[in-house]
C-alpha cells in the first residue's frame, strides 16, 4: 500500500508523461490487460486513459485493471489513472521510505469526484 508521500512523488513523477494506454469501448478485456501489463514491465509508472466511450465507472476501472496487473492505483484524476508497480529485481524509481507507524495519508482530495 502506497504511503500518501509516495503517491505524492509518483503524481510528480508523472506529471509531463503522457497516457500509454486507453480503455476505449471495448472496455477491459485480456489484449488491453496485457497492454498495462506490458507497459508497466517497461515503464514501472503508467498513465492510462479511460475513454468516454468505454461506458466505465473510472475508479472501478481503476481498480479492476489495478488487480489484474498486480499494480497499485497512484491517482486516479479526470479520466485519467495512474498506476505504479516496482521492477521486481531492479526497480528504477525510488520511493520515499515509509516511516515505521505511519498511517496512510489518504491525501486523494484534489482528485476530481
């Protein structure tokens, strides 16, 4: 589970990057699950577009495809998501360290409704 500072670096992190992937409407299916999968083996932080069209609650797509890549929602703001999955053997972004005891800061207010 991602600590609100860690969330905080990702968004920034993310900031310039452009969406890798879009949910159109077909909707999540296995060749688009594969497509994140892929692109968060490359890339460890991802942007995702949930298209008008794909006739999807944002956040229940952002969780479903969340669980299906084993990855962690980020942020999930306008029709855009944001996930993030480490490199399992060498993991190129670096964290800030969670302190011991530290609640999780849900700081997900100036994500949009």
């Amino acid at each position: 589970m991602l600590t609100g500072k860690q969330r905080r670096h990702l968004r920034a992190l993310a900031h310039p990057m452009k969406p890798i992937v879009q949910v159109g409407k077909g909707g999540i299916d296995d060749g688009l699950v594969a497509a994140v999968d892929q692109a968060l083996a490359d890339h460890e932080l991802v942007k995702i577009k949930v298209g008008d069209g794909a006739g999807l609650d944002r956040h229940a797509a952002a969780a479903e495809l969340a669980t299906r890549t084993r990855s962690e929602v980020a942020q999930v703001l306008g029709y855009t998501v944001l996930l993030y999955r480490p490199d399992p053997e060498e993991p190129t972004i670096k964290l800030p360290a969670a302190r011991p005891n530290e609640p999780d800061e849900s700081d997900d207010a100036d994500d949009e409704g």
